[in-house]
C-alpha cells in the first residue's frame, strides 16, 4: 500500500471521529432540552416526507414536533413539510449522500429546540451512506417500501443492523408489484429476528398509529 493511501485512510477515520464527537454534542443538546430524535432512513422515493406530513398531522396538539430533512439540491421537502409545523428546516448537502452530525448541529440554530418535543431528521434517500453517520439521534429507523423489491434487506444488511425498527412502505401497492413478503421478512429476520417490523401506508393509513404509538412509546424510555 502507498504511503498516500495510508493518508487516505487516516483522513477518512479522523473526520469519522470528528463526526462521532459532534454527535455526542448533539445528544447532549437535544437531552438537555428534553428533545427525543429520530433519524429516519431510506432510499429515495420510499416515502419518507409523505410519512413525516402524516406523522405531523397525527402528532398535531400532541407534540410539538421539528424537522430537519436533507436533500442534494431542493428545498421542496421542507416545503412540503412547513404546512404542518413552522420547525423544519432544509439541509442541502451538494454531492453527499448523506447528512452528517455538523451539519445537524447547525440546523439546531435554525430551530427552537426547547420548543420542541420530538425532532425527526429525514436523510437524505439512500440505503447505504447514512447508516455510517452518527448524528446525535436516539433512535434509527430504516424505511423500505414495496417497489424497491424483496431482495432490498439482503443487499442492505447494514441499515438493517443498525436500526431500531423497520418500516415497509407502500403497501397498497402489494397486489400490483412483484414482491415476495415471505422472503423480505425471511432475509430481515436471517439479519436481525429481534427488529420490529411495521408497514405502512400513506395511502390506506395502514400502520401510521402504530409507528405513530412506537414514537410516543420511545418518550417512556
Ligand atoms: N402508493 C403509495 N405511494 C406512496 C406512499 N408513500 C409515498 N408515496 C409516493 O411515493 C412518492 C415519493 O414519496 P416521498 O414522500 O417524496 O418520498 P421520499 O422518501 O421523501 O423521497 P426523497 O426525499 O426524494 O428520498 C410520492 O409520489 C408519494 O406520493 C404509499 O404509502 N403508497
Ligand atoms: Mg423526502
């Protein structure tokens, strides 16, 4: 290996750990002002900010509720999202795949954390590079949806790993795509047969006051 590669790689594990730091102050930020946060994950176009406007509309009166959701290039989610609450806010990352925890960090200021019940962070769509980027959440949840295909857990143990539930989406869907849910659940339990699996839909309202009640359940903790 040459010694530039050797570089390399020690720039990559040091800005890691920078990450890694901040997260820890975001955590502490957000525990300090009694915010839980949820970092929801998935690729794009499974559903993410059509669950999040759902999820404000069911949380409305209950919690308050933010938003920091990362995209390349638009503000269009943030836009979506500011119908239901006025904390939301738009992180653009350019080329990167995913957010990372400084990024996070001054999204707070753009936020009213000690306003704030919950603060969910929509990632940018991607089932592979957010999983690696501690951002200072308490809970990780990885969202597949129904037309991405069966095979989606096996060819992404990671995001599998690491989240603490798992949502399917678009399951209204199910009678019109090519999808084995025998063999989903099979490879996702051959990963972790612990993982709490709800599926949902935006469009039958399936599954929304259960993922909704798992969000509530994580306050109790
Ligand atoms: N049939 C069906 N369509 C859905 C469902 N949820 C979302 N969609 C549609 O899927 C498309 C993508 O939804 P978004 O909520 O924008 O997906 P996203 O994951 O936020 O996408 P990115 O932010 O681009 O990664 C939209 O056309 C939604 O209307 C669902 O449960 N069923
Ligand atoms: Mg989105």
């Amino acid at each position: 290996m040459s010694e530039q590669n050797v570089m390399e790689i020690q720039v990559v594990e040091n800005v890691k750990k920078i990450n890694d730091e901040v997260a820890d102050l975001n955590r502490a930020s957000l525990n300090r002002h009694g915010v839980l946060c949820v970092n929801l994950m998935g690729s794009p176009g499974c559903g993410k900010t059509t669950l999040l406007e759902d999820t404000l509309k069911k949380l409305s009166g209950a919690m308050t509720v933010g938003v920091l959701t990362g995209d390349l290039a638009t503000t269009r989610d943030a836009r979506r999202l500011a119908h239901y609450t006025d904390q939301v806010a738009q992180i653009n990352t350019g080329r990167a795949c995913h957010l990372e925890a400084n990024q996070i960090r001054k999204g707070f200021d753009l936020l009213d954390l000690a306003a704030l019940d919950l603060l969910i962070i929509e990632n940018v769509g991607n089932l592979i590079c957010p999983v690696s980027w501690d951002l200072g959440q308490h809970a990780r949840v990885g969202m597949f949806s129904v037309t991405e295909g069966d095979d989606k857990p096996a060819k992404h143990p990671y995001i599998v790993l690491a989240s603490d539930l798992v949502l399917l989406n678009k399951v209204d869907l199910l009678p019109y795509v090519t999808f084995d849910s025998d063999r989903f659940y099979a490879d996702l339990r051959s990963i972790r047969d612990d993982l709490e699996v709800i599926q949902t839909s935006a469009i039958s309202g399936e599954g929304l006051d259960k993922w909704v009640s798992w969000i509530r359940s994580l306050r109790d903790i």
